[in-house]
C-alpha cells in the first residue's frame, strides 16, 4: 500500500518534535494520518522543512496563532518552507484523490497566511488550540466525518486500486491497465482528483517507493534512479539521508 513520508527533519536538530498518529479504521480509506510538529524549546537558527512530494492533501492548523490555517497540496518536487525558530502545527493528510477539488480547490503554501477560505477552519482551529494531540485526533475525526457527510472527501477508486498494486506498477500503462482505464481517462480522473497528471503522479510514487528503500521496484538503473532523485529533492540519495530523518 502507499505510506507516504511527507516531511524531513534535520538531523542535527533534536528540538523538533514531530508525531504521527493512525486515523480510526473507519476513516483509513480517507485519512492517511494525524501530524504534530512542533519545536520542544526556541531554536537558535530559523529550521527549514523539507516537505516531501507526496501526492496527499492536507488541512493545516499553526496552534500559535488562530488565523492561521489552510487546505494545501504538494506539488511534484520538494520544497523547503522556512518554520522560523518557533513553530507549532498539527495536520490531516488525506490519502491521494480522496479531496473532492471541484467543490473546493486545494491551493499551495498556506503556513504563514491567514485562512479566508469557505471551510469553517478558524473555528476548527480555536478549538483545537490548548487541547493536547490526543484530544486533537478526536476533534480532527469529527470533523472529518463531517466532511464525508458533506462529500467533500470520499474515497476514489482508482487511486486505492493503484495503490493496492503500486509494486506492480512501473509505467504510466501499467497504472492505466491495474486501473482498468484508457489512458485517457486516466489522465482526466487523476487531474481532477489528485491534482497530478499521470506520469508526475507515477513519480510521486516512485520517490516515495525509493524512501522506502526499494529503488529497484522503480527505477531501470542506479544513475537513474540517483538523477530523479536528485531532480525532486534537490539532493543525491546519499547527501539525503546524512542531512535528513525521515
């Protein structure tokens, strides 16, 4: 099955915290996991989060300041976001798909701005303020469910169907015939659903088969496998690792 790792924490910086908690199985078709990531105590340098590509959307909530929430989905690349020296958010990733994006667009890079969205997030957010992460994931698992009533997350097909067979799955074809799809359609269902066309989705994919250590599922060859890499992350496979915890 796809377990995504969406984040990297430096190695060197022991006083950042970050937590992942399993949703409730009823929620596991829709939900991937719960995030906390917070730093223990000030930092002396601004900490720099490499976010992974990783195909999932996520609701974020800074638990210092109210405002500040969104909707955001990576994109095909990583990217670096500057947390500052204090920083204290929790998160829902949602599996791939699973957003329904034509009723409400998922946009980019939502940590440092205001929520002037149509989800009730602020509210959301007040209330998850103060509460320690135990007591978050259940606020989070009401609200999700309130978010399957409303169709706004339902479970997609062809994504888990890709997913229950991602080991077979090394081509854009092979994605479309596990899915029982014309490529065509493939590429249309995957757009409006995860945000990705086909053959950037397939390397989401492959990334993230190669962070669990299985490059050869993917790739026809190490140098390969080392340029595309290197061409998502910005790093080689080996400079990753030293710098990075995943």
């Amino acid at each position: 099955m796809y377990d995504p790792k969406g984040n990297s924490k430096e190695r060197a910086v022991e006083a950042v915290q970050f937590v992942e908690a399993e949703p409730p199985a009823h929620l596991k078709g829709i939900v991937h996991r719960f995030l906390e990531l917070r730093t223990t105590t000030p930092l002396t340098d601004n900490y720099r989060f490499h976010a992974l590509p990783d195909a999932c959307t996520y609701l974020i909530f800074d638990q210092r300041n109210v405002e500040v929430a969104g909707l955001t989905r990576l994109k095909a690349s990583s990217e670096e976001l500057n947390l500052k020296k204090e920083f204290h958010f929790v998160n829902i990733r949602f599996l791939p798909g699973v957003w329904q994006q034509d009723s409400i667009k998922a946009t980019y890079g939502l940590v440092d701005s205001a929520y002037r969205g149509e989800l009730p997030l602020i509210s959301l957010n007040a209330a998850l303020i103060g509460q320690n992460f135990d007591v978050q994931q259940s606020i989070f698992c009401d609200f999700v469910e309130q978010l399957v009533k409303d169709n706004l997350v339902i479970k997609n097909p062809v994504t888990e169907r890709i997913f229950l067979h991602i080991d077979d799955i090394h081509s854009v074809a092979d994605m479309a015939e596990i899915s029982d799809l014309s490529t065509r359609q493939l590429q249309r269902i995957l757009k409006r659903t995860t945000g990705f066309a086909p053959h950037d989705f397939l390397k989401v994919l492959r990334l993230q088969q190669s962070i669990r250590g299985e490059p050869s599922l993917s790739y026809a060859d190490q140098s390969h496998f080392i340029h595309a890499f290197r061409n998502a992350t910005g790093y080689t496979p080996g400079q990753y690792s030293k710098k990075f915890d995943v």
